[in-house]
C-alpha cells in the first residue's frame, strides 16, 4: 500500500503556476511511433475523419475508447464510438444466463457490423475497435473515408501477447488459443509493417502506442 499523499504548504501552487497544458499531437501522413513516450498529452484528429484503434484481444483497446475519446467534436457532432464489446454486452444482458456466448457470437457480431454501418453512413467522426485480424473492416472504413472526402487512420495498441492474456484474465473474458495465435498473427505483421513505415492501404496515417504510452494518453479528439 503506498503512503498517501502529502498536502502541498501554502504558497506552493502559486510558486510553480498554473499546470502546462498537455501537448496537443496532430498526426500527419505516414507512421508516429509513441512507444515508449511519458506524459500525458491529445491526440486530436479533424473533424469528420475515422480512426481505427487496434490491437490483440485484451490489449486495452476498449478501456482507451471509453476512457479517452472526447464524446464531441470541433463540430459539436458526436463521435461515434462502435466497439464490438457494446455489442457483446447487450446480448449478455438479455440472454439466459446458463447460454454460453459462442451461442450467440454471430448475432453479436452482425450487430457490431451493423452499428459500424449505421456510424460510416452519418457523416460524424467515428472510433472503431477492431481486433486487427480482419483486414477487411480497415478496407471498408478506408472506402468510407474516402466517399465522404474524409481520411481514415489507425491506432495499434502495441502490447506483449503476455500482458493481452492477462488483461482478457482481468476482465473475465477470453479467447481460444486458436483464436488468439490468428490475432496474434495478424497483429505481428501489422506491427511490422507499421515499425517499418508501411501503412495498410487507404489509410492516411497511423499511431503507435505500447501500455504506457496509451495509459499517458489523456484524450483523443476530432478538431
């Protein structure tokens, strides 16, 4: 347990003013490499452009969505976040708790695809959680952007197989070991292809974060 922390003596806060506002980074075509970065700073993405945040199952993808991502953007639109897990819990609520969830895995997913249909086809600023195995959700939404005019960029979260185990172990929800080594897959050739400046096609630009520099990330937003 650690020691709470110590009031600060008065005059302290005026001594050092006012706290620096956090840096504001505005990724621009091609690769920004964050891993290993410290602080905590804004992604910020124009208004009305898609963003597609991958990583393995249990990398923290959906935690830094809800956490993270500014509810409106530049516009006052709402950013539409569409995360396949929404989806997955809302089938949970309402089916019997003794039906396992492979039961009903493609009902959760057509209407993950179907919400992410629904977010391409408003115009807004959309967030999507993809796992990163299927290469053809980066494609449509890569299509999607460019009907609008818009662009369309990637978020890999960057995290040991090791530690997405654990986070699927901390939230109580796994995947096959099958299902894993063929993320886990997928996820290594994207990697590689990120760290060596190649980018998926149709995608304009793309960011890469490990563990702590996704924990430091203080918001992503659409301006």
């Amino acid at each position: 347990m650690g020691t709470a922390p110590t009031a600060p003596t008065a005059g302290t806060a005026a001594a050092e003013g006012p706290a620096a506002p956090a840096p504001v980074v505005r990724p621009r075509a091609g690769v920004l490499d964050l891993r290993g970065g410290a602080g905590r700073g804004e992604l910020r993405f124009p208004a009305g452009d898609l963003l597609v945040v991958s990583g393995l199952p249990g990398s923290g993808k959906s935690t830094l969505i809800r956490r993270a991502v500014a509810a409106l953007d530049a516009r006052d639109g709402v950013v539409w976040c569409v995360d396949s897990q929404d989806a997955r819990e809302r089938l949970e609520r309402r089916a019997p708790a003794w039906l396992p969830y492979g039961a009903y895995r493609p009902l959760a997913r057509l209407a993950h695809y179907a919400a992410l249909r629904r977010a391409l086809r408003s115009g807004a600023s959309v967030v999507v959680h993809d796992c990163g195995q299927r290469g053809w959700v980066r494609r449509w939404v890569a299509r999607d952007a460019r009907r609008r005019a818009a662009a369309a960029h990637l978020l890999l979260l960057d995290v040991p197989p090791a530690a997405a185990l654990a986070g699927q172990a901390a939230r109580g929800r796994g995947v096959s070991p099958h299902a894993f080594g063929k993320h886990r897959r997928a996820m290594s050739r994207l990697t590689a292809d990120l760290t060596a400046g190649r980018l998926p096609a149709g995608v304009t630009s793309a960011v890469l974060l490990d563990r702590g520099a996704a924990d430091a990330l203080g918001e992503i937003t659409f301006g």
